[in-house]
C-alpha cells in the first residue's frame, strides 16, 4: 500500500486546500459548477464508469427509503441524491465549503432535500449508532487518517447498518502496469503518481489491496469486497465490452468494499 511516511504526514489544512480549489470534476466539465449543465453533464460521465444498473446493486438505493443515510466526501452530491429521490433522509459531509455548496445547489436544482455540512472526516459531527447507511465513494484514501475515519464511520452506523466504499486498487493496471511506466519515463515516484490521479497538487492518494481494505475495515462484518472499472480509457474504449467488463472485474481501479457494523 503506497503511504506516506509519518515524517512526510499530509495535514488537514493540505487536503481541504487542494480539493477548495479543485473540487470534484470541475477540472474536466466547462461548465460553471452548480449550474445544471455541469450536472447533466458530471452525471453522463459518471454512469459510463458506474452505469445505472450496476450503482443501483451497488448502494442498494430502495432498501433505505425513509431511513438515514450519510455520505462522507459528499462531492457534489451525486450519489445522495440518488438515495434522495429513493426516499432516504440524506446527510452529506465534506472538508471543503466549495462540495458542499455543489451539493446543496443539485438539490436546490432537483427539488431534493438534504442536510449538508462542512467537517472533517476524522471526527463527524453526528451521535453514535444514528444511520443506517454511510457510503464513501472515492475519498477516504485521501483522508489524513483513513483508520481514524473509518473508526468514525463505525461509531456513527447503527448496529447492523450497512457499509459501502470505494478506495483505488493496488492489483489494477493502473497501479501494476501504467504508474510503473510513467515513473521510469518521467521520473516521478509512485506516491506521486498515484497523487497526480486526481490532479497536480494533490497531496495525498492511496491504493489499498483486497487484503489491506479487509484489514481496514475489520471492525466491519460479512464484508463483500470486489474491484471495477478498467482503466486506462482508451484501453476500454478498444475492447468488446463483455471482455472489458471481465478484465475490470479483475484488475479494475475501483476497488468497492460493503458490509455491516
């Protein structure tokens, strides 16, 4: 597992300040965060990674109508409101005030309703054992102190409440076989590239194995671990589908993990 070295320890302040200034995907849609053409279009880029049938299976959406869920790094809200118009009672939390604005917009946007806050994963502001879903897609490797937010997610789940995440593979082709490439041609370390995924400056990136996500995630029972999306793009773009979807099935960059407190 790439991680930074105690003396090299990314601080809060580090991870708040990259993600203010480049909140999720607004790198990649030219259109003005918050508006509806950066939904539509954030949303059609989504669900090529995760189409509609496999995020359904996925976060379950039906089973928790009219019961809490809590997204941790809640983006720009995509996935609450997913739960949203399912039913639930949503509560989103991110570092930044730049996602949590985003979010609160969609919803303004897809008369949803929504309880958004600005916090700090590694201490969430909520009573123990109060919901009955968290999700955390995509964030919690870049976390200063993932254990210590994963601790978090447990205290705040009620007993038998569901757990779904997705953290970046280590046995991807990404990982295995691209990084390793780039870093004998460009010089750069490992850690650095798998940083740079999410854009230059970004100070903190990890990739977990099945095995060290079961590890992290002990404290959780009956645990279903899995891995998705075949990456590079242009890769998939050139294979058959069904030969694209088996290799992501293996080798995926989306390592997901759900269980039960």
């Amino acid at each position: 597992m790439v991680r930074p070295s105690k003396e090299d320890t990314v601080g809060l302040k580090n991870v708040k300040s990259f993600w203010e200034q480049n909140p999720l995907s607004t790198a990649a849609i030219h259109y003005r965060p918050g508006s509806p053409e950066f939904y539509q279009i954030y949303d059609s880029l989504r669900e090529v990674n995760e189409p509609p049938g496999f995020a359904e299976a996925l976060h379950e959406y039906d089973r928790f109508s009219s019961k809490r869920v809590l997204e941790v790094g809640c983006g720009n809200g995509y996935t609450l409101g997913k739960y949203a118009q399912a039913g639930a009672e949503v509560y989103g939390i991110d570092v930044t005030e730049a996602a949590v604005d985003i979010s609160r917009k969609r919803f303004e946007y897809q008369k949803l309703k929504g309880d958004f806050i600005v916090g700090n994963a590694e201490a969430l502001p909520y009573e123990s054992d109060f919901f009955d879903c968290v999700c955390s897609m995509g964030v919690l490797h870049h976390v200063p102190d993932t254990e210590r937010a994963v601790a978090e997610i447990h205290r705040c789940l009620k007993p038998g409440g569901r757990l779904i995440v997705m953290l970046y593979h280590r046995d991807s082709i990404p990982y295995r076989l691209v990084m390793p490439l780039r870093s004998l041609f460009t010089g750069k370390s490992m850690q650095q590239l798998v940083n740079e995924v999410d854009g230059l400056g970004n100070p903190k990136g990890e990739v977990y194995s099945k095995k060290e996500l079961k590890k992290l995630l002990v404290q959780f029972r009956d645990l279903e671990i899995f891995c998705g999306l075949l990456q590079p793009q242009k890769l998939r773009r050139l294979l058959p589908t069904w030969i694209g979807e088996g290799l992501g099935a293996k080798w995926g960059w989306f390592l997901y993990a759900k269980g039960y407190k």
